[in-house]
C-alpha cells in the first residue's frame, strides 16, 4: 500500500487534503497533534510508533528519528540493494511526505520570548523528514507549503500519480523552505552570543512581490523582506492607492522616510533619485510642504514626498497640483484620501512614524560578494561634541541652521554639499567628483531662488582644499560645518578667519556612496 507521512504544525487545509489521499488508496502514516486533528475528522491514521515500535519520549524530541522512517523516505526503489535492505528490514516505502515545521519565526517574533521558548521551537524530526524524502524526489512527494495541496491533489485526479517534474520542483522549494529555516536560527543564535563577525553570513528574505521591471524596462526585478517584521520600513508599509511599486520607487521611497525620521518636528521630505532635492520642517506639516516644495520647485516633479505627521485636506491639494510618484504619511484624514485618490497612478502609502529608529545593519550586494556596515545613526554626533574652528563663533540663528543642515547632509550622495537655513534646505549639491563642483551646484541653486541669503554650509566630509571655502565666501557664506581631520584643516580655517566665516568641525564624516 502507498503511504503518506502527516506531521504539520499549520493545519491549513490538511483534513481536506489527508481526505483526498485516502480517497486514493493512500494509507496515512501520523504524529501528535496532526493525528488528534485527523483522528477528529474522521480521517484513519496509524501512529508513527506503530510504524517505529519506538515509544515517542523527550517531550516530543524524539519520534520520527528512526530507520523505519528514514529508511522508508530514502530507499531508492530503482536500485535492488536498496530494494533487499527494504525487505530485509520490514521497511514499507513512504511515497508522500507533508511535514511543515515548528513555529521558530512566530516564537521568536513574540515581544517576551525567552531563550528556552526559541530552542524547543528549533524542528529537527521535520526538516530530517523534508531533506531525506526531498533527496528522494525521484519517489517520493515533498509538500512544506498547504498552497500545493490543490495542485497535487489535482494530478492524483487525473493520473493517479505525480509527474517527476512535480516532485523536483516541491524537492527544491523544500530546500530553500530548510535553507531559510536554518538561516533564521543561526542569525538568532548568531544574535544571542553577540557574534559581530561570523565566518559565514547566512541571511534569509522572503518574497513580498514580483516588480514590473528593475531600474530600466529591461531588467527584471523582485521585492523581497526580512521575514522578522522591520517595523519602520518600506516593506512594513501600507499602500492605500496607486500603481505598483517600482524598483526605483522603492529606492527612492526608502531613502526618504530614512531622512523624515531625523526630525522631531513635522517635517516633508522630497526624494529624486536616491537624494533629497527638498526639506522643510515647520509647526505644521502644510508650512513645511511649503518649504520643502520651495527648496526645489523644479526637481520635486516626479519625486517621492514624505511627510512625518498626517496630511490634511489643504496640504493634499498642495501636492495633487503635482506630478509624484509616491505620497507617504503616518495618516490622512478623510478628506485628504479623497483629494489624493482622484490621482489614478498616485502611490499613497502609509507607516506607522511611532517606530522611526535606525536599525543595526544594511546589507550591499556587490559582483561576487555583498558588504556589510552598522547603519549610519551615530549618537556622539550631537552639537554638544562639535568644535568652532574659526575665530568667529557662530549666531544662535546659525548654529540651529547647521543642525539642520548636518541632519539632511549625511544623506546625501557624496561628494555632498547642503545649503540650509534652520528650516528648509536651499540648495543641494550631490555625487560629484569632486567637492568644489557640489560647493558650486548648491550654490548655484540656492542662488536662483534668491535664498542664499542667511544660508549655512554643511560639508558630509572635510575640506582636502581650501578653495571651496573660499568659493563659498566670496558667494555670502557666513557659517560652515564639516567633519574636519583633513592634513590641510588649516589651510580652510586660515581661509574661513580671512573672510569672516565661522567654521564648526564635527569629527564625524557622513559618506554616502
């Protein structure tokens, strides 16, 4: 007789599904709480001890490791020494195996769980079942996901059988279900000891969805997740209207709400191409709109804008008289939702702002390897450590401009300049050569608006010359903060005291490659 293993801890659809093999002469084989679950449908099953002779015992530990099983998952039926042993040793071939594992990601995402809760939620028996029987895909049937049930009951219907090409392909999601099972244990034990450098990175990501394209039409491109829920994240929000995000959307949408969680205040953020070209930050969230928008009237089309509290009705209208990609807010009110919605392809998203924090590590996928750092979220980097340079000392009104302007700089692509006063950027220059070139980009813009007047420098990296404070000077420049710890700060000091600047130096650097 053929027969079926059953052991699941996701009952879904299981009864049905176990009724259908039976339904085929398939004699069903079953643990525990599957068998209890069966038993109760009315479905016959013969426990695994009566296939064993071996009593379960170790609070479940140990049950189905045992030659009877494996023996029974592993036999080769094409080869006659396996075909003897079989015989020799009163093994009855298992055909189908449905096995899904202990809940180690739900254990482990609980807020309170503790040590020994995780490591007596570590399968061993199931992933044993699911890699001998997958092995063995030649014979036997491999399911780990209830949403293969329909598919292979459906062949069962039709031929009587699996065809082999079924069989191969739920052998290879069960070793990248056992893959990704084990990765999520080592990162938590990984976590528990404190290893910072282990000597095998094993990540694992779950599909959230297919994309249309990649970064350009012909490239093709997937959105995966942790699988630990990233509370504040792209992949964590909501999308309330609108196309489907894109490769760059996403990108793009990350880079923003990374920038919109440095300020307590509300604050709206415009992202184009992986950098701000607007930030404004106010009393209410309309007046910064206003300042985010005015910081860049032309670059902000097309762009990405984040707001860190919710919208209302009359900056929603503000926004709706502009071509965007995505609107991203904690909320919107009633009226809001309804103005941004008459925009058919309008993103608009939702996260929960409560959980801004930074997190601990980013990974960079390079040819061949992948780059690994702490993200960018330095707690000695505050204006208390900051050191004048200069002999003039800063104003009130300039050293709040610099704060805000170091908060925006460090998320800007390198070579990064930005121009600020203490409530909106005025003009950004980004990923250039060299740093003059951002000093005159920023500059330039700053000075089309006719904002730069009052404005402040923010430097993401020291000055290796001191012709882009004098650049800077000789265009009205009065105050300049930057990371200092070149060997020739004082070539820019003596160049910033020539011209009357106040020079403030950080000793922290804000590369953004």
């Amino acid at each position: 007789m053929t027969r079926a293993l059953i052991s699941v801890s996701d009952k879904t659809g299981i009864v049905k599904f176990a009724k259908e093999l039976v339904a085929k002469g398939i004699e069903i084989i079953s643990t525990g709480g599957t068998k209890k679950v069966l038993a109760a449908a009315g479905v016959p099953t013969i426990s695994v001890e009566d296939v064993t002779g071996f009593p379960e015992m170790m609070d479940g530990r140990v049950k189905t490791l045992h030659p009877l099983i494996h023996g029974a998952l592993l036999g080769r039926r094409d080869v006659p020494e396996h075909i003897f042993a079989m015989n020799e040793h009163a093994i009855v071939p298992i055909d189908f195996v449905v096995v899904n594992l202990y809940p180690f990601k739900e254990t482990i995402s609980k807020k309170d769980v503790t040590l020994t809760e995780a490591i007596e939620n570590i399968d061993i028996g199931g992933p044993s079942m699911l890699r001998s029987a997958a092995k063995n895909y030649a014979s036997v049937t491999v399911i780990t996901d209830p949403a293969d049930y329909p598919s292979v009951s459906s062949e069962l219907e039709e031929s009587g059988a699996t065809t082999f090409e079924t069989r191969q392909a739920l052998a290879a999601k069960v070793f990248r279900h056992t893959a990704s099972y084990d990765a999520l244990i080592a990162q938590y034990l990984t976590d528990i000891v404190g290893e910072t450098e282990p000597e095998k990175l094993t990540l694992t990501y779950d599909l959230k969805q297919p994309l249309r394209y990649g970064e350009n039409a012909h490239q093709t491109a997937l959105f995966y997740q942790e699988p630990l829920v990233v509370p504040f994240s792209i992949p964590n929000a909501s999308q309330l209207h609108g196309k489907d995000l894109s490769y760059n959307n996403i990108k793009d949408a990350d880079a923003a709400i990374r920038i919109a969680r440095e300020f307590d205040e509300p604050a709206v953020v415009a992202v184009k191409h992986m950098n701000p070209c607007g930030v404004g930050i106010a009393d209410t969230i309309t007046e910064a709109f206003d300042r985010c928008y005015a910081a860049d009237p032309v670059s902000i089309f097309g762009g990405i804008v984040v707001a860190n509290r919710p919208l209302d009705e009359t900056t929603a209208e503000k926004l709706t008289s502009l071509f965007l990609e995505i609107v991203l807010a904690p909320s919107y009110s009633k009226e809001a939702l309804a103005i941004l919605t008459k925009k058919k392809n309008l993103r608009i998203m939702t996260l929960d702002f409560s959980t801004a924090k930074a997190g601990k590590k980013e990974f960079v996928s390079v040819l061949g390897g992948m780059l690994e750092q702490t993200q960018d979220s330095c707690i000695q980097d505050i204006p208390a450590n900051w050191e004048v340079m200069t002999d003039r000392q800063p104003t009130e009104d300039e050293m709040k401009a610099m704060e805000f302007a170091w908060k925006v700089v460090k998320h800007v692509k390198s070579n990064a300049i930005v121009l600020a006063t203490s409530k909106q950027t005025v003009g950004i220059g980004a990923g250039q050569m060299n740093r003059v070139g951002s000093v005159k980009i920023a500059i330039n813009q700053a000075k089309e608006s006719r904002a730069i007047e009052g404005a402040v420098l923010a430097s993401d990296a020291f000055f290796p010359m001191n012709d882009s404070v004098e650049y800077a000077a000789q265009q009205g420049i009065k105050a300049i903060i930057q990371p200092g710890g070149s060997i020739k700060d004082q070539d820019s000091i003596n160049m910033a005291n020539k011209y009357g600047i106040t020079m403030l130096k950080t000793t922290i650097r804000h590369f953004r490659h």
